[in-house]
C-alpha cells in the first residue's frame, strides 16, 4: 500500500509541474459513477499534442437501507494517446487502479483493497469552446486481498482471502470542461 501511495504522490506532482496552457488542461466528472452515488472528479492535462495524462479519484461513503453499503476510495491514473489531437475523438489509454473497499450487498461483507491495471479505449465529442463528452470503455486485471464475514453486527469471525479479476476495469461517460 505503500508503494501505492508514494506512486500516487510522484504522478500527481508530476501532473502538477507541467506547464499548463489554454485548451490543455480538463476537469472531468463521470456519470456513471454518480450513477451508483459515488462522488469523483478528474483532472487531465495535455502533455504533448497527441498525448495526456489522467488522474480520477471517487469516493463513495453512503449506507443505504438495511445497512448495505459498499464504501470505497478509489485512484485512477491513465496515460492516453489521441488519434487526431488531445481531448478529440478517438484515443487509447493505459490505466492503473488502486481502491480500499468495506460493504456488500448480499449475505457476506467484504473489507479489503485492490490494484491492477488496464487497457481502454474512447472517444471524445467536443460539445462547445469549453464542453465535452467522453465514453470509455476499458478492460484489465485486479488483484484483491480482503476480509470475507457474515454481515451480522459485532461479528468478529472472517477469512481472509485473495482474487485474482479479468475483465472490465474502467467504464465512462464522462462530462469535461476545459480551461
């Protein structure tokens, strides 16, 4: 986890650092995950005219009825590549994830963390001077360690345990704006 934070940390000073221009730096919010009630927001800077780089964060805190809840933190860098120019049309991306969850819906709780990494694919609609639309698709891999417990309250009883996902890792349809 360590590692994972100090990684977090060089990017986020790296993104920091480069000289931001007019029309080269986005703030970005994906629907989707407002969708399933989960705040995140994005911030992504051209770094040369075919290329950017992307860091989401989202949070979700909520219990919902009868106490089910799902509550997580997660970090998203992705590096992308345009076809055509940044922040139009077609791109590709290489992302890596890193998240810290606690819930669950069914009869079992889960307590646990995850990182990985993945490969997308995109493209952004240019709406107005400063507004965009971007869907995102992206498939990879996980590994999660993890508590597994009964939810039942003051249960002290789990397992622990570890998973290995294939599969879908990043889905968006994201709003931009764009200074």
């Amino acid at each position: 986890m360590k590692k994972l934070i100090i990684s977090t940390f060089m990017l986020i000073s790296a993104v920091l650092l480069i000289p931001a221009k007019a029309q080269e730096v986005a703030l970005k919010t994906n629907a989707l995950y407002w969708a399933t009630t989960s705040t995140n927001l994005s911030a992504e800077v051209s770094v040369a005219p075919k290329w950017s780089v992307e860091l989401m964060g989202a949070y979700n805190p909520w219990t919902f009825k009868d106490d089910k809840k799902m509550k997580f933190w997660l970090v998203q860098p992705e590096g992308k590549y345009w076809f055509c120019e940044a922040f139009e049309g077609h791109f590709v991306g290489l992302h890596a994830h890193g998240a810290q969850y606690f819930g669950g819906f069914g009869s079992k709780r889960y307590d646990g963390w995850l990182v990985g990494g993945g490969v997308s694919y995109g493209y952004d609609w240019i709406l107005g001077p400063h507004w965009n639309l971007e869907a995102e698709i992206g498939i990879g891999y996980a590994h999660l360690w993890y508590d597994e417990s009964e939810r039942i309250p003051c249960l002290k009883d789990k397992v622990h345990k570890h998973k290995n996902y294939v599969g879908p890792t990043r889905a968006a349809v994201t709003f931009s704006y764009i200074f």
